[in-house]
C-alpha cells in the first residue's frame, strides 16, 4: 500500500513538474542596447529592435512580408484628391497605464513629431501634414498640403507610434504604449524585460515575458547560443559560426533580407570631400566582396547606391563605382588630393568595425590615409549623427526605402543635389505605381552618378533560433523583434 502511494505522488509531481509546463518565456541577444526607448525622439534601430510591434503602435505598421498592414487604425479612407485621409480607429484600445487610446492622442503625436521643436529623427515623414484633427474619439482626419499615397506607408515607421501626453515624458526610461508587450525592467548594460499586457485590444500573444539581452562580441554571442543562456538571436554578429550552428540539431539558422544599405558615408562639408573626384576615387579604392567575405563571411549583397537590391526598382550600378584603384589613384591626383589623411568614425557593430579595417588597408593602398576611432553607439549618434563632426563613417542605414534623405539637406551626410530634390519632390506627389518606379529608378541614378556615398553592401538578416522557436521575422521589412507571433513547439 505505501509503494502505490509513493508511485501515484511521483507520478502527480511528474504531472505538475514545470518542466511539462507550455513554454512561455524568451530571450533574444541583441548587438547593441538602445540608447533609449523613444522611437520617436532618437535615431538608434535598437529603440524599434525592442518596442516596435510589442510595446509601441502607430495607425499603420509593417508586416513580415513588408505589407502596409492596419494596426492602431483599423481602416481608413482617402480623399479623391489624395490630400485627406479619414483614419478610423480601434474600438477598445488602451494604453499600459489604462489610459483609454482615442484620437486625441493621434493629434498629439503627430502634432508633436512635426513641430518645430521636434527632436524626431524622421520629421520629414511629418512634414506634409497641415493639420491634424479629431472628428470624434474614434476618428482623426489628417490633412496634407498635397497628394502622398505613402502617408499609410510612412506611418508605419516606428517613428510614428501612438504615445499618451500624460506618459510621453519619461517614454525614454518607462515606455507606456498599446502593444501586446509592455515594459517590465531595464537593467542598464544587461537587459529589457518586456511582460504580456492583460489588457491588450488584440489577439493575446503566446509569451508571457521576453528578455532582450545586450551581447556585442561576436565570441560571447556563440558561447551564449551554445550554451543556451539566449534562445535567439535574430541578428547574429558571429556569421562565421553559422555553420557549426546549423549542424547542431539544437538550434536553427534563418538567413534573410534586411532593408540595410551599408555604406561609407562622406561628409561633403569637409574639404575635399566636397569634392566629387574625390569621392568617385574612394569608391574606385573599395573591394567590395572583400568586405563582405572578410567582414560577413560571404552574407551580403554589394550594391552601388542607396536601394535595397530585393526592391522591383532596384537598379544595378556597381559597375559605376567598380574596384579600379588606379582609377582612384589618377583622381585623386586631378583633384589635387594626394597623401590626404581623413578621420574615419566606427560606430561598435561587428560589420563597421571588422569592415573598418579592410576599408583602411584599401584606402591606404591608394594613398589615404585614414585614423580610426571605435565609438561606443551613444557617442557615435552625438558626434557624428547629430554633430556631423566626422570625415567618413561605417554604417547601414536599415529604415525601409529611405532615399528620400538624400534631399535633407541637414541631415548628417550634410548632401545636396537640386536635381535629386526635384525627383524627390515629384516622387512624393506621385500616385501612379509606373510613374513612381520611374522616380525611384532617377533618384538611384542620381547619387551613384555624384558619388554621394561610397555604397558597400546589403546587410543580410542572419539570424539563429533554438529549433522549437516559430514565428521569428525571416526578413526585415524594419528593424523590429515583433514577438506576436513567437511561440514554442513541442
């Protein structure tokens, strides 16, 4: 009689054992930690890396597949003349806090991304907008001072989330939005936790909290995959161990496309940088593949201008800026610019500075000279992003088709061609899809032929996963871990 009592307890311990439990934790390593959690107010990918999709939603947002999907605006209508869009929202959506989500905070938000004294990274996106109105609490009329048919598409950035006045304040440290997610614990140099809100207008996510931890070296990163202390990491900075992984039963490699155009931007204010031989022979002075073998261990695309080779309109102009250094060599010489000496800025992810590296000893090789200094990624948006205090710098712009900074003529790359403006200017009336193709297609053209950056390579999404995780983004439409649809397997 004991033995049948000690069996039928062992076996209900079994039956209640944690380990039989539904899954419902994650944790995701990252590259770099966000510098805060506002999207709306820094430039860092980190910021959406974290709360695009799970804590923070805007009227639109990208899906996997880059689709314009609604999100906060459940439909919506626009004007014959294509200057007013009528948004019409969720019925039921709050924020974190319990505040109740109505049009009153579209007008705040998008009022405040567009005024003056706006510190969005992206206020060209807001810049067409006249006014912003609420019709009634469910319902918001954006007016716009002329035609857009990407305003849905331009709100899906992340950019242009949703944010209540009352909690905007300290949306930096203590993120209050209406995602699934809301935000849990930061722990400054290690970690964010995220937890499921109860209270969330949509389906009900399958985790209950998601942890993304901070790990830059590409050597603790595969120690922390192979030692299960990550259960993914959807950019992985250690491409070289990617093989090893893939034949681990444990896990599984998911190898896609991202939106990053990487480059080496030129800041034109600095003589002779101004000047395009100049520039032309940078490029000229470039190997592409060798960065990408030796930076990327062979994951990368080489591109020759500021679109992402997977788009309909992308067009191929490697050639254009194709490696030739005795090309380089004869323009720096008409332009006068031998022996020069320019300071190169290397922002901490793994492809600027292993690239940095190969791009000096190719520079060198043409007589350029260059002094590298590493930044931490806070530095690196003080002084080169909002400072423009650099000669050339190492970076993948990952925001979806966003040539359009090419005609900001403040923006850091300190850039401006009247020719691209006018393109600009008609792409962002323009409604007709061919019409549009043509626009994108000149504007491409345009900043491959004045060398307005030396363009490297299309990042790839390499990503790795413990097996019995689905649901990971494969590609990158944006920069987002959106977690809505992450869930484990048995």
């Amino acid at each position: 009689m004991l033995h049948r009592w000690k069996t039928t307890a062992a076996a209900l311990a079994l039956m209640t054992t944690p380990a039989l439990a539904a899954q419902d934790s994650i944790t995701l390593g990252m590259v770099l930690e966000p510098p805060s959690l506002d999207p709306t107010a820094n430039a860092a990918a980190a910021i959406d890396e974290v709360v695009y999709a799970n804590v923070f939603e805007g009227l639109t947002r990208f899906g996997p597949d880059g689709s314009i999907q609604p999100a906060l605006a459940e439909s919506w209508e626009v004007s014959e003349d294509g200057t007013s869009y009528l948004f019409h929202l969720r019925n039921g959506a709050t924020f974190h806090d319990g505040a109740e989500f109505t049009a009153e905070d579209v007008v705040f938000s998008l009022d405040r991304a567009r005024a003056e004294d706006s510190t969005n990274a992206q206020k060209a996106l807001f810049a067409g907008i006249t006014a912003v109105e609420a019709v009634d609490p469910a319902t918001v009329r954006v007016t716009l001072s002329a035609a857009d048919g990407m305003f849905p598409f331009k709100m899906a950035w992340g950019d242009a989330v949703m944010l209540d006045e009352a909690s905007a304040g300290d949306a930096a440290t203590r993120p209050v939005g209406t995602g699934p997610f809301r935000f849990g614990e930061w722990r400054q140099g290690d970690s964010i936790t995220l937890e499921a809100f109860d209270g969330y207008w949509g389906d009900t996510p399958a985790l209950s909290t998601a942890t993304f931890r901070f790990i830059g070296d590409p050597t603790a990163a595969f120690a922390a995959m192979m030692a299960g202390d990550v259960d993914a990491f959807p950019i992985f900075p250690a491409p070289e161990t990617l093989a090893q992984l893939e034949a681990d039963p444990r896990f599984k490699v998911i190898v896609g496309t991202t939106e990053g155009e990487t480059i080496l931007t030129m800041n034109k204010a600095v003589p002779p940088l101004d000047d395009v031989r100049v520039r032309e022979a940078i490029a000229h002075a470039i190997n592409r593949q060798e960065l990408i073998d030796g930076a990327l261990f062979g994951y990368g695309t080489p591109i020759g201008t500021h679109f992402a080779p997977h788009h309909p309109d992308y067009v191929d102009l490697t050639e254009q800026s194709a490696y030739d250094p005795d090309r380089a060599r004869e323009l720096l010489a008409e332009a006068g610019a031998e022996d020069l000496s320019l300071r190169l800025a290397l922002p901490p992810t793994p492809y600027a500075r292993r690239g940095g590296e190969l791009l000096a000893a190719q520079l060198r090789a043409v007589g350029i000279e260059t002094k590298a200094t590493n930044m931490e990624w806070a530095q690196w948006l003080e002084t080169v992003f909002n400072g423009k205090d650099y000669d050339l710098t190492i970076i993948s712009h990952v925001e979806p088709m966003d040539i359009g900074i090419y005609a900001r003529p403040d923006y850091y790359f300190n850039y401006n061609n009247d020719e691209l403006n006018g393109v600009m200017e008609a792409l962002n009336a323009a409604t007709d899809a061919a019409e549009r193709s043509d626009l994108m297609r000149q504007a491409q053209t345009i900043i491959a032929d004045d060398y307005a950056n030396a363009y490297l390579f299309q990042l790839a999404k390499t990503g790795v996963a413990n097996a019995k995780i689905e649901g990971l983004w494969e590609n990158a439409p944006t920069p987002a871990n959106d977690l809505t649809q992450v869930r484990w397997t048995e």
